[in-house]
C-alpha cells in the first residue's frame, strides 16, 4: 500500500491550481499519470511552472530534473522530495 505525505498533497494542489490558471486545455481535471503535453502544459508552461514552484516553495530545480518531467505525477515526487530536503533523483 502507498502512502501520500503531506508534501506531495502539498505539490498536487498547487499543480491543479496552476494548470486552472496557466493552461489552455479547456478546463480538464488534473491527470496525475497523464502527459503533460497532453493536458495543456507547453514548454513555456513547464518553465514557468519551475519558476514558480521556486519562488513559491524556495527550492531549487535543476534544470536536469525538470527535464525528465512526463507527467505531474513525476513533477510531485521530485518536489516533494525537494521540499523534505532530499535532493530529486
């Protein structure tokens, strides 16, 4: 069974808020497992979204870990990580 911490309900929250706001997709629900292409979000998009989350959460994003981004379920488990303290795999 897997469990959900804290931070990564923290980080779901602000990307379902974000993709409300940022992208152009017609008002979907947030896919987890989907691509994000799939669901609005253009490089552009992902960009900002870095910058954002940074400023927001004070973190740092390499660029190498935002690139391996797919899916907001692989953008949840590196930020929370980064949130705790882990460096993101």
């Amino acid at each position: 069974m897997t469990t959900t911490s804290s931070s990564q309900i923290l980080v779901t929250d602000y990307l379902k808020s974000y993709k409300a706001t940022h992208c152009n997709d017609g008002g979907s629900a947030l896919d987890l497992n989907k691509p994000l292409v799939a669901q609005g979000f253009d490089s552009l998009d992902t960009i900002e979204l870095v910058m954002a989350m940074e400023d927001d959460f004070k973190i740092e994003i390499s660029d190498e870990i935002a690139k391996t981004w797919e899916t907001p379920a692989n953008i949840v488990l590196d930020v929370a990580l980064l949130l705790k303290g882990v460096p993101a795999q």
